[in-house]
C-alpha cells in the first residue's frame, strides 16, 4: 500500500506497511480502486455533461465513492467491495450516456482507456489485486513526485469537495455546477501528460469550487435548522440513559433526535457534533443534553467510558475497542468491519442498545461551553465588533481552525490562544477547536474572545465575516489586522486551504506538519505566491503576526 493523504502519515512520507489510522492494505487497495472507478465514471460523465446529459445516479456515485476514501471514513472491505460493483454498473450506465449523447449530436464517441474501461474481477481478492495496481506508487514511478503530488492535491481537495457535496445533498440541497467541476478534476488527473500549470490551476478552480460547496452546505443547514445562535452547552452529563453522537451529519442527530423523544434517552454530541446544540432546529429537543468528551482522536478512551449507545454519523472514526464494539454503531458512508451499520436512519437498535446499558448514574457538574457564532450571529455584533476596533478594544484576529490531531506538536494551538493578548480575538472552527476551548478567554465589551464558528464544514461563516470585516474597513481580507492559523489533518481541510488560495488569503500558518505529497519545489511556489508558511514557535510566530500590518 501507499498513502499519504493525510497529517499522520507514516514518518510525514507515506503509510506503505499498514495505516497509522488503522487502514490495513487490503481496504487501501480497495480505496484506490474505487477511485479509479470514480476516475473511469467522471471521464464519461464530464463528457456527456458537455453534451447537455446528466443523471443523479452518476453524480451521486462519484461523490460517494469519494467522500467514502477520506481518512477515517470506511474501513470495511465488503462494503467497499460493494461499491466498486456498484460503480462498475454506473461506469456501463455513464458511457451509455455518453455514447447516446454523441449519437444524438451526430458524434464520434472518443476512445477512453485506462480507469474508463479495466475490466473488474468480481471477487474480494481480485478486486484488492487490481487495487495495488491503481495505487499512487504506481503513478509516482511514472511522472515524479512533483506532478504527481499536484495531481493528489487536487484529488484530495476534490474529496473534501465531494464531502461537503454529500452533506448537503442529504438535506436536499444540490449544484450541477459542483458536480461538473468533481467529474471534471476526476477526468483530468487521469491525462497522460499533464503539466504543471494546468494542475496548479485546477487546483486553485477546486478552491472556488469549495467556497461554492461551503455556501451551499451553509443555506442546506440554515434553511433545515435555522441560524446557529449563541448557546450555553453542558459540556459533561447528567444522570439517564445515554446516546452519544458523533461526526458531522446533522440530518442523522435530527432524526435520532426524534426517535429519541420520550424514550427515557438524553442525548450528547462528541466532537465535530458539538455545533449541533447551536441550532434552533436541533436545540429544541429538550433530551439533546449536552457535549460529552473532546475530539475524535481521543474516542477510544471516551467511548469506553461513556456508558450508552455510540453512533458515528461520518468521519472521524477510530478502530473500535472490544469494551465498545457491541454498542457503537456507523451510519451514512462510515463503517468499520464487524460494527452494526444503521441503514435508511432507522435507530431502533442504537436506543435498544442505550436502554440496555446502564446510563450515567451522577451529574459531572456544571461545566459549560459557549457557541453558535456562525456568521449570522457575528454579523448581527457587527457594529459593536467595528466600533472595538476603530476605539482600539481589539487590536487583532487569529482564525484559529481546522483540524485536531493526536500528534504533539499541536500543543501550539493551545499555547497561542493562551499567549494571545487581551485586546485580541480568536475565531475558531472544526474539530481544531477542542485544542483551545479549555483556555479561559473571556469577554471584551461583551464580545466574547472566543468565538466558535462551528464545524470545519461550517468555514463558509469564516469568509463571510472576513469579507464583511474588509469591506467595512475599505480593504481587503488581506489588509485586516487578521491572521490565520490552520491546523490540517485530513481532505476536507485540503480543500478549504485551496479555498483560501483562490480567495488570495496570503501569510496561512499551516500545521502541524506540511502535507507529504507537497514537493519541496510545489512548496517554493506556494510561499511565493501565497506567503504560505509552516507553524514554528509561538514565541516566533505571534509577533510576526500581530506586527503584520506594521510595515
Ligand atoms: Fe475534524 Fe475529522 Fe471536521 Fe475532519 S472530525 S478532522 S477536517 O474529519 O472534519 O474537523
Ligand atoms: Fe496513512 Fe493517513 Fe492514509 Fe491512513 S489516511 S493510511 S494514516 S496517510
């Protein structure tokens, strides 16, 4: 096997014996190759697309298959195995289309190779063994690390895209557009001779795409659930019965939400969930109790004491201890072998799972959280947040986002947000978020130092308050007395760093690491254009950032 799509990979190079997520080589073969099915499926579709035909079961295919290979997402080989046969019969489908088409505007079919037309063996073995076939080694041997790493790149961001795609989908919210830019990226890093410049470019095109997606999942979640608004959470549990929910799915905490009701059942969110208690729509169910336990890389040791039902709802899930195995369960894309998966949200077995296990018998007492500041609620303190800087109350930003991690070097978030000066204000989002929340921040003129933005799937309220900021301070996202600080685990914040890129946000602190497959000089031309920097000491790097706009 070889991966490195992600922060933790093996010795920052790449995971060749087993995966430090717990992905063994035989579900990466599997991963790859259904991304050469996707590959195969998006050469047809981008082409029939062009030909005015497009059908939902083709688009819905790719962005699944795609949002499934994130890390964290799918370790089950059966059900990958499922997917690569139910791609097989979509790839027929999409060139059915795309040969009908062509009759119909009286043209040639062009001949498509490669992941278009491999012939799929039928059985989990053959299918693992075409798998190591399509691996990235095999195309790194081929065209050298730099184009390969850009073509990655874009795959990845394409991935994060094709996420963030998925969960707005599931709330009923579509664009044609995002999905003819997934079909288009899938086609073009299977050309044989790709340049620099053209993946450079798609790779910025995947950044706009991203903002696209981000505000699409942003009025999915706002028109189902309202506008986050600033809440108290109960960050531990009270005594009852428990379900806890993690991941990102808000679709699945509603309708566990409503199986739930007057079952005799609190229950908590976990991670990347916690956002879920900000929203009118969600807040209102009186058994949605609070947040238990922090982020996702610390589920081993929380699931196994929390004492209920556990549902994972999307990534990021972790191998599943022998203590918990019997009452986690997966919904949506994820899955884990031998882990009972929840089809068509249908809980019954989660909270029969809750009520046979013994519930919290004591309160963990009064700690508390506050979010909710999307960016309805931070526009709506607008005025009073332009009027503490122009007096000098606040004197400087930190985005302080993105992903947590297991690997030491992320202490610095949590440092930094200590080390910020009064007169300053953080934003944070994603899972990131768990690395500051402990540190008291408190309060300047009623505008709270820490503001919560929501999940990583929630950065769309970060643009839009840093372009409403430029525009009432007559500059641009640039020129604000902000600075962002990303910390980076997986595809999802891939796409929001290109996101940024498009946007023209320069001087990104990026860590913990820098991502493997970015070459040294792919690297040169991001600090160039961009000011990308990696993260280095706190002592170094607040200085810098708060004296940004001295010069
Ligand atoms: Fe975190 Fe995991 Fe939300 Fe990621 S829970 S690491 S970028 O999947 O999605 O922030
Ligand atoms: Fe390694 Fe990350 Fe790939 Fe898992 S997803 S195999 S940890 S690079």
């Amino acid at each position: 096997m070889f991966c490195y799509q992600c922060e933790q990979t093996a010795g920052n190079k790449g995971c060749t014996i087993t995966g430090i997520c717990g992905k063994n080589p035989d579900t990466a073969a599997l991963q790859d190759l259904l991304v050469d099915v996707a590959k195969g499926v998006s050469k047809y579709a981008t082409r029939a697309r062009h030909l005015g035909v497009l059908e939902d079961s083709v688009d819905d295919f790719v962005t699944e298959a795609l949002f499934t290979t994130v890390t964290n997402v799918n370790f089950d080989p059966e059900r990958l195995a499922g997917m690569i046969r139910d791609g097989d019969t979509i790839r027929a489908r999409a060139r059915e289309l795309y040969e009908q088409a062509c009759r119909q505007a009286g043209q040639v079919p062009e001949m498509i190779n490669g992941a278009a037309t491999r012939e799929l063996r039928t059985d989990l073995d053959g299918l693992i063994e075409q798998g190591n076939l399509v691996s990235i080694r095999e195309r790194l041997g081929g065209l050298g690390a730099d184009l390969t790493g850009l073509q990655e790149l874009l795959i990845y961001g394409v991935k994060g895209v094709a996420a963030y795609a998925h969960h707005a989908h599931v709330l009923g919210h579509e664009d044609p557009e995002v999905f003819a830019f997934i079909h288009k990226a899938m086609d073009a890093v299977t050309r044989a001779n790709p340049t620099l410049d053209e993946l450079f470019g798609l790779n910025l095109e995947c950044g706009e795409i991203t903002v696209r997606v981000l505000a699409l999942l942003d009025s999915a979640n706002t028109s189902s659930y309202g506008h986050p608004e600033p809440t108290e959470v109960l960050w531990g549990c009270v005594p009852g019965k428990a379900i806890l929910v993690s991941g990102h799915d808000l679709k699945d905490l509603e309708e566990l939400l409503k199986q739930t009701e007057g079952k005799g059942v609190n229950v908590y969110t976990h991670g990347e969930m916690l956002p879920g208690n900000s929203y009118p729509g969600l807040k209102k169910y009186k058994h949605l109790v609070g947040h238990y336990g922090g982020a996702w890389m610390r589920q081993r040791n929380e699931f196994s004491q929390f004492p209920g039902a556990i549902l994972m709802t999307t990534n990021c899930i972790q191998e599943p201890r022998q203590d918990y195995k019997n009452r986690i369960f997966t919904s949506g894309l994820v899955a884990w072998p031998g882990v009972d998966h929840v089809s068509n949200r249908d809980f019954s077995r989660v909270i029969e799972a809750a009520l046979a296990a013994p519930g919290f018998t004591e309160s963990s007492g009064e700690k508390k959280v506050t979010i909710g500041f999307g960016h309805h609620t931070v526009l709506s303190l607008s005025d009073k947040v332009i009027d503490a800087v122009k007096g000098g109350a606040i004197k400087h930003f930190f985005l302080i986002g993105g992903c947590d991690g297991a690997e030491p070097g992320r202490n610095y978030y949590t440092d930094l947000a200590e080390a910020m000066p009064q007169d300053t204000v953080a934003l944070t989002l994603g899972c990131g978020k768990f690395r500051i929340m402990d540190v008291e921040m408190g309060d300047i003129g009623g505008i709270p130092r820490r503001l919560d933005m929501g999940q990583c799937n929630d950065s769309y309220s970060a643009v839009v308050v840093a372009q409403a900021l430029a525009k009432a301070f007559q500059t641009d996202v640039n020129g604000l007395p902000l600075s962002l600080v990303i910390s980076w685990f997986e595809q999802k914040a891939v796409c929001i760093l290109l996101a940024l890129l498009h946007l023209g946000v320069k001087d990104i602190r990026l860590g913990p690491a820098l991502p493997a497959f970015i070459t040294p000089s792919v690297l040169n031309v991001l600090v160039e254009k961009f000011g990308i920097k990696p993260i280095s000491t706190v002592e170094e790097d607040l200085p810098a950032m708060l004296n940004k706009n001295a010069a």
